[in-house]
C-alpha cells in the first residue's frame, strides 16, 4: 500500500487529512504524470454528495489548471461514471472525490487513466513521489498556458442511457425499492429505473452534504429489509455512497449480498454462454459458500487480494470478464471497467424479471456458510506492528488448527480505514463466534487504538 493511495485511493478526515492542499498538489502531479506533456491533457471530476466535496473539487481544479490542464466538472455522479464518460468525452483521466462509503466527514480521491481503469501501483507510486518527495517540480504555464474549467451538461443523462443499454430484458411489471444511501445514485437511480420499466419506492434520495451512508445504503440494510417486507415488494438494491457497489434484499427481506449476486449472475452468464472462460473471480473474503458453489457448477473460481482493483487485474491479465466482492462490488468488464452498483443492480434485476422468478428461489442457486466479520481499531503504529506481532501470528495458527478443513480464518488490514479485519467461516457458528472474538480481543490488547 502507497503513502498517498490505499487500496481505492487517497482517502481521510477532509480538511484534516485530505486538505486543499494536499488535493491540490495531487491534481497537479497527476496532469504531469498522467499525461505525456504533447497536447494539452483534458480531466474530468465527479463527486459524490459529501459537503467536503466541493472544497476539494476547487482544490484539484486549481491544480490541474495550474499545471496546464483542462478540467471538465461532471457534478456528483456515481464514480463507475467517471470511469465510462472518460472514454466516451475523450478524456485523458478522470477523478472521482469519494470516500465510498464511509461517514460524511471522510473524503478521497480516486483516478482513472485514459482507458478507464483505476490507476496500476506504479502511477500512484510516481505520483506520490511528487507529492511527498518533490521528485519533479510543478510546471507553472502562464498566460494562455493555464488550463480552463467547463461544465458537462449531459453527464447524469449519458451514464444512465449507457447503463440501459447493457439490459438484456426491461423491468416492467417490477415494483422495487432502491436505497441510494443519500449518494451519488441520488442523482441517477431513480431515472435509470424508471427507464427500465420499474415502479421505483425510493429511500435515502435526499442528501443534505452530512446524511451520506448515515444509518442507509449497503452498509445499512435494516430499513431496506424492513420496507420491502411492510410493503410487499418484490425486493430492493441499495447503493453505498459513490454507488459502485450494490446489495439486495429479497421479497422475504433476506440480505442477498455480493457472493448471492455473483453466484446468480454467474450461473446465467455461463448458460448462456458469456462467461469469458467458464470463471468468476472473486477474493480471500469470498465466502466458502461461493467457491462451492463454483466446484458444484463446473466453473472455475478464482481467487485475489481484497479489492476490487486486484479482481480487476486478474480479470484483465488472465481474460476474464466477470468477478466482485462478497461487499458488493460486481465487476461486468464487457460493460464497465469498474464496480458499478446500478449496473449490477439492472443485470440482477433484468435476470429476476426475465425468469418470473423471486430472488429469494433465485438466490438458492448458493448455500452461504456462517461468517463472522470483526473490526478492531488500530493505531498507526498498530498498523505497522501488525504483521511483525508474534502473539497474534501464534493465535491466528492455533485458530487455524483447531478449525481444520471445516473452516477458516482471515485476518487482515483495512486498506481504507485504521481496521484490522478479523473474519472466521465454518460450519459450527458458535465456534467461529468464540474464536473470531478472542482473536479480536488479542488484537485489541497488543495494537488497538
């Protein structure tokens, strides 16, 4: 992990951590790095709906335009948007601003390169390098050499159309409830599936620059599960903050998450026989259940490092078009270059609509094993200890042992907050229970916060 970019970018408290400044300087080494100073390069931005997002959004457009570039503003939109429109307007890179779905007083920074995808290690290496290291000096045009800042008035409405136009079967008939957890899908879903042919009972649509992911949206499924049970409807999908996940709820109000989706859209892709590779690539947090699932179906499963970025680079190296994570990010690579949660939203929904089914039979297509998934706050010097801790390798191999072949356990770091990510599966919950919460509490003893 970078000193600048974890797993899905630069992300902090905003105007604490990720201040102007800082934004600022990381629009200008971007435009620098991201381009081959031949032509004058053309950035777009989007945000998410935070109240930070417009300081920084002046931050990194004074940036980039200090340096030379042309900055074009997309408004808030979902970040798998920014990754379509900077091919579709010709781009030379894209910036989303979004800490996805964390708490409002949190921002990031997320860049796209010219094709679309999120940068590879040794971009953001280069850039941080300029940043922190001051490798190379700013370049400083004067006169008709500062970059200019235009405004894309049809952003939302290009997004929403490209979407539409992945959906093999319309949704009409559909009555469904979409949780757009005050974000980006805020500007989008409501549109986008109502085009489609569903009656739409929107939650969470209104956001006020301090509601985003606030008790709703993927992380937050109570009132989803609770609404579409009272009012009878066929199910629901809820969207985090920057909409590029997505997480289900059936008629029943049953959570169906990223490894159900992907298991159900999986199966369909293989009979029909678009599935690149008879394979779905998924990660070490995938549930037991999935790889299963995949051994019962004749498909192949592979398996990465979390992030979405590292299925994606699997995806690519190995011609894979189809993988996600079990937290909802679902990568269709012959329609996005990313995670796109209302994409993966229309293909679950158009796949229910087309079979007349419910999701909940649907979604039996996978048996899901009991997991348990415990954060423990660390310091920063807990971070770096972590892996060094010899109590906590020995714990981790005594959970391993006792566990045998009829479980596991996966303790990592967050690479977007300061967690240490305890998870156990098995088929015995009160065991992984018991084991997952004294691992936690050893954590929490030698490196917590």
């Amino acid at each position: 992990m970078g000193r600048l970019f974890g797993t899905d970018g630069a992300r902090g408290i905003a105007n604490k951590e990720l201040t102007c400044e800082l934004a600022m300087n990381i629009g200008r080494a971007a435009a620098m790095v991201l381009t081959d100073g031949s032509k004058r390069p053309k950035i777009l931005i989007g945000k998410d709906t935070r109240r930070s997002c417009d300081m920084l959004e002046g931050a990194l457009t004074a940036g980039l335009c200090s340096i030379g570039a042309n900055v074009e503003i997309l408004g808030v939109v979902p970040t798998p948007a920014v990754a379509y429109l900077i091919k579709k307007y010709k781009a030379d890179a894209g910036i989303m601003i979004s800490a996805s779905h964390n708490s409002f007083e949190f921002n990031g920074i997320k860049i796209f390169s010219s094709d679309g995808y999120k940068l590879p290690d040794a971009l953001e290496a280069e850039i941080e390098s300029i940043v922190i290291d001051h490798a190379k000096p700013y370049e400083t045009p004067i006169g008709d050499g500062v970059g200019k800042v235009t405004k894309a008035e049809n952003a939302v409405n290009d997004y929403i159309e490209h979407i539409i136009s992945t959906v093999p079967y319309r949704l009409d008939g559909m009555e469904i409830a979409v949780d757009c957890s005050n974000g980006s899908a805020s500007a989008t879903a409501e549109e986008l599936f109502t085009k489609l042919g569903a009656k739409c009972r929107m939650l969470s649509d209104k956001p006020d620059g301090i509601n985003i992911n606030d008790n709703c949206g993927s992380t937050h499924l109570e009132n989803l599960q609770k609404y579409v049970v009272e009012n009878s409807l066929q199910m629901g999908v809820a969207f985090d903050g920057d909409a590029d996940r997505c997480l289900a709820v059936d008629e029943n109000g049953n959570v169906v998450d990223g490894d159900f989706i992907m298991a159900i859209c999986a199966m369909d892709l293989s009979s029909r026989g678009v599935l690149a590779k008879n394979t779905a690539v998924g990660t070490v947090m995938s549930n037991m259940g999935f790889s299963r699932f995949c051994a019962d179906n004749h498909l192949k499963f592979v398996s990465t490092n979390v992030g979405d970025r590292y299925v994606l680079e699997a995806m690519l190296r190995e011609g894979y078009n189809f993988g996600g994570e079990q937290s909802g990010h679902v990568i269709f690579l012959d329609y996005s270059t990313t995670g796109d949660g209302q994409l993966t939203a229309a293909q679950l929904l158009s796949l229910v609509n087309r079979r007349q089914a419910k999701l909940s039979s649907v979604a039996t297509v996978m048996t899901h094993y009991p997991q348990i998934l415990i954060n423990v706050k660390v310091t920063n010097e807990g971070k770096v200890q972590f892996y060094k801790n010899q109590d906590i390798k020995n714990k981790i191999e005594s959970v391993k042992k006792e566990l045998g072949e009829d479980g596991r356990i996966l303790v990592r770091l967050s690479g977007t907050e300061p967690l240490v990510r305890v998870m156990l599966e098995g088929l015995d919950k009160d065991k992984i229970t018991r084991l997952a919460q004294e691992t936690a509490e050893l954590i929490k003893y030698t490196i917590g916060a």
